[in-house]
C-alpha cells in the first residue's frame, strides 16, 4: 500500500487551522490544547516518512504523488522530496509545537482565546511542508504567495509595538514585489519549457533545454530576486528587522527559522538546477552580496538595543553565508549550505524563545532594561548562552559544522571570499557576547526583586527550548545522520549544474613540486 506521506502532512495541519478557527469564543483551553496535538500529530507523521527515506536511493525524488489539478494549462499538485527538501520539512514540524508551547499563555493578559492566532500557525505549517514538497513550479508559486497571508496577521494583528502593521505592510509589499518578479519568470518557464513539472524541466542533463542564454539570466533573475528578498540578502533585507521586531517571539521564530529558508531552498532547487549556465554567470555578483550580507549584518548586529532586532540582523549574516556556500559551487559548500539552513532554525529559534519568555517576564524587548538576569533566572540564562554561542558557531554546537564546511568548500572555490567572510564570525562573538554580557551578567537590578516576577524556567517554557537545546548539542558532536541524507541530494545537483569541486591546492603543490624534482633527476 501506497501511503500519500507528502498529502497527510499538509492536509493534517490545513484540517487542523479550519477546526481551530471553527470552534466557539471562549475556549482558549481547547484551541491550544487541539494546537499542540495538530502540531505534534504532524511531527510524528513527518517523522515516520523521514525514517522511511532511503538516502542511498538512485531516485531523484521520494515520496512522488501527481494529482491533476489544471489539466487545461498543465498545472498538477506534484509532490516529493530529495534529502534537502525533507530536512528543512523536518525543521518546520519540529518548531512548529515548540512555538505552540512557548505561546501558551500570551493571550491571557489580553483576554484573547488565541483562536485566530493558532489557527494561523496551523495554516502556515501546512503551506511550509507544502512550499518545500512541492514539484510542479505554479504549485510551488502559489504557496509561496499564499505564505505571506498568515504571516501578514501574525505580524499585523497579533504583533505587537505600535509599528506593527506598517511592519506587515512592508514585509507584505517587498514579498509582492518579488513574487511579482518570480510569476512572470514562471510563465516564461512554462512557455519556453512547455510544463510546469520540475523533473521534466530539468531533464537528466540539468537546466531548460534549447533555451538561449539571455534569455535563461532573464528567468534566473526573475527567479533569484523573489529568493532574494524571501531569504533576505542584502540590499533587499530591510523588511527583516521591522518584521522581527513587531512579531511576537514564536511568530519570528516561524519567520527567520523556517520561512526565509524557502529563498536560499529556491536558490538551490530553482535557480541552479533550472538555469546552471546563468547561475555559473552570476557566481561572482551573488558572492559579493553574500559577503556584503554577512559583514553589514554583522555590524548592524553590534549596535543594536533592542533584542529582536538584533538577532534578526545576526540572521541577515548567517544567510550570507548560507548564499555564499550555495554559489561557491563546490560539494562541500553546498552541503554546508543546506545543514546551515537546518542548524541555523535551530539556534536561532532559541535565541526567539528565551528572549521571549524575557519579554513575557519584563515587557520590554530593550537590552539596557535587563542586567543579572542569570543571579535570578539561571537556568534560563544557561539556555540563552546555549543558543547564543551556537549562533556564533562555537565548535562543539552544530551550526559551526554547517559554517566549517561552507568556509572549506569556499575556500576551495577562491580563497578571498573565504577569507572575507571570517570578519562574520568574529563579528558574530562580538554581537553575542556582548548582548550576552548586558542582559545576563552583572549586578541584578532593583526591579529584578522577589515582587518582579522574573522567575526561572517553567516546566512548560523547559519542554519548548530543551529541546532545540538537545537538537544542538546533538548535532554539534554527530552532524552524521544529516549529512547523510543531505550529501545524495548535492551530488545529484553539483550532477546537474555541471559543477566540479576544484583539485586541492596543496597537493596540486606537492605534485608539481615532486615533478620539478623528478625532472631535475
């Protein structure tokens, strides 16, 4: 029997936001309760597919199911996963409970039941295992559209901070933009290639075939554009910090964590795979706005007061290096590439949850109304290290694998890029630590009293970070099981874009050096 694996894991969650909505005012108990069991139902369901995937498999695809849904134009619900696609499918069903249980009780000051904001959370779960699942190239478009809809009242109407709907309609009108950008590229996709079916169109040879040149870069920028603001990179980030910054905690996890992932995945799946000759053309332009992201975001990082939008700049940097390990072309880069995009929703998902359960306990998001927060709150203050030095790759802490590969395979591509970009990391301990040092270490404050209500950890907010905690500290020491599903999926791309991984240098070295010496024999 054939289990549609892809289909229960949307429709799970999509059923789940439609009963949410659909229950009566006033049961705010029952809506979180129903929430949980969704988001945990779709985690163990997501799971038992992740264990029957076969990374030694010669199939491009996994888990394929092709259901017609405009015969007329083409255009099919096509679904199915390569090793890439189902990690971050995984990184989505993980964070989504653990956000449900850090929201827990953000409503009650409000008097709100939560109804409307954790069926929006359920929506946007079923739309980020779809976005990531999906192999038809319209289907894909229009779930990446469709995700600004609840982004949009998650930020604008449950944010919170008086900017909070100029800072939807900004990430809305940005998105648009580039999803404007992406839909005519898709069209021309179509009619160049005649299907909107992503295996058809990258042939067994890779890229669209008998397109010219010109006009495959014009596609490509079309494509990389919308990727480009989604992910974000510089120059187009600006939406990022106003978006993180009104949102609450577990909406800017949901945000940074997974859904700017759904750029840098459409960099690798769409613009390299579709378009190999154009993306090997604009290698070294994407390489120095991927530098460009990873020092300016560094330094934005350093001077900034206000907690969420600090780590939002820190994630500007990390998806630099994210884009620089995708264009840097070699197997070793990519690779890191997309263990980084799972590493990073990781330690930055954390990062959200602790500054928000700080947020809930103070209600300010301002670094200087915080001090000596780990002489009252010491276990709390242990997880925010925790998640602070594997936001600035601490070996040991899984994201600094992702980042070591990224500079090995960089490295190999050219070594001034490589070189550049270690200004991030140590960008990167300056912005961590420091926060690190003014909210949690030093004399508490007065207000920091008996009567304050800073409390340590509750066993609730424990069960939502621990863990994220677990998950680094696990993947710091055996990155392994990752890598193995991940490598398959970048030697079938690194297979498609027609791209090799340079000779080493240093025993190309040697090797010339033992010829001179022969010679001279």
């Amino acid at each position: 029997m054939n289990i549609p694996w892809l289909t229960l894991a949307i429709a799970l969650p999509a059923i789940g936001a439609l009963v949410v909505a659909l229950l009566p005012p006033g049961r705010s108990e029952l809506v979180k309760r129903l929430t949980l069991g969704v988001s945990l139902g779709t985690l163990l369901l997501v799971g038992a597919m992740a264990l029957r995937f076969d990374p030694g498999s010669a199939a491009r695809l996994q888990f394929e199911e092709i259901y017609p849904w405009i015969p007329r134009f083409g255009v099919s619900i096509a679904l199915g996963v390569d090793g890439i696609a189902l990690v971050l499918i995984l990184l989505s069903a993980v964070l989504v409970p653990l956000v449900v249980l850090a929201a827990w009780r953000e409503n009650e000051e409000t008097g709100d039941d939560g109804k409307g904001y954790f069926a929006l959370i359920l929506a946007l779960e079923a739309m980020m295992i779809g976005v990531f699942a999906a192999t038809d190239v319209f289907l894909f478009y229009v779930l990446f559209e469709a995700m600004l809809i609840p982004v949009y009242f998650m930020i604008g109407r449950y944010g919170h901070g008086p900017n909070r709907r100029r800072a939807a309609i900004k990430f809305l009108l940005f998105s648009l933009f580039g999803g404007l950008l992406m839909l005519v590229a898709v069209i021309g996709v179509y009619v160049l290639g005649g299907t909107f079916l992503w295996a058809d169109l990258v042939g067994p040879d890779g890229g669209l075939a008998g397109v010219d040149a010109t006009a495959a870069r014009w596609l490509f920028l079309g494509f990389f554009i919308a990727f480009a603001i989604k992910a974000p990179m510089w120059p187009v980030h600006t939406w990022l910090p106003s978006a993180a910054g009104s949102s609450r905690p577990g909406t800017a996890v949901l945000l940074v964590g997974v859904l700017d992932k759904v750029g840098t995945y459409g960099m690798l799946r769409y613009c390299l795979e579709l378009f190999p000759e154009a993306a090997h053309w604009f290698v070294w332009p994407v390489v120095v706005l991927s530098l460009v992201s990873i020092v300016y975001g560094a330094i934005l990082a350093i001077g900034q007061s206000d907690m969420l939008r600090l780590i939002a700049y820190t994630s500007l940097s990390h998806f630099g290096f994210i884009t620089l390990g995708i264009f840097a072309m070699t197997s070793q880069s990519q690779a890191g590439a997309a263990l980084y995009m799972v590493n990073h929703g990781f330690a930055t998902g954390a990062l959200f949850l602790i500054v928000g359960f700080l947020i809930a306990r103070q209600g300010s998001t301002l670094i200087a109304d915080y001090g000596g927060v780990q002489k009252v709150a010491p276990k709390l203050a242990g997880a925010f290290l925790v998640a602070g030095l594997a936001g600035l790759s601490l070996p040991g802490l899984a994201p600094f694998v992702s980042e070591f590969l990224v500079f090995v395979g960089t490295y190999a591509f050219h070594p001034v890029p490589a070189i550049i970009a270690g200004a991030g990391v140590v960008l990167a301990a300056l912005y961590i630590l420091w926060m690190y040092q003014r909210t949690m270490t030093g004399p508490a404050p007065e207000k920091f009293g008996e009567s304050s209500g800073l409390s340590d950890l509750s066993g609730r907010e424990a069960w939502a970070v621990g863990p994220l905690i677990a998950l680094i500290l696990l993947f710091g020491v055996q990155p392994q099981p990752l890598l193995d599903v991940i490598n398959p999926a970048v030697e079938q791309t690194m297979h498609q874009i027609d791209a090799t991984d340079p000779e080493p240098v240093i025993g190309s070295a040697d090797q010339s050096a033992d010829g001179q010496e022969g010679a001279s024999e």
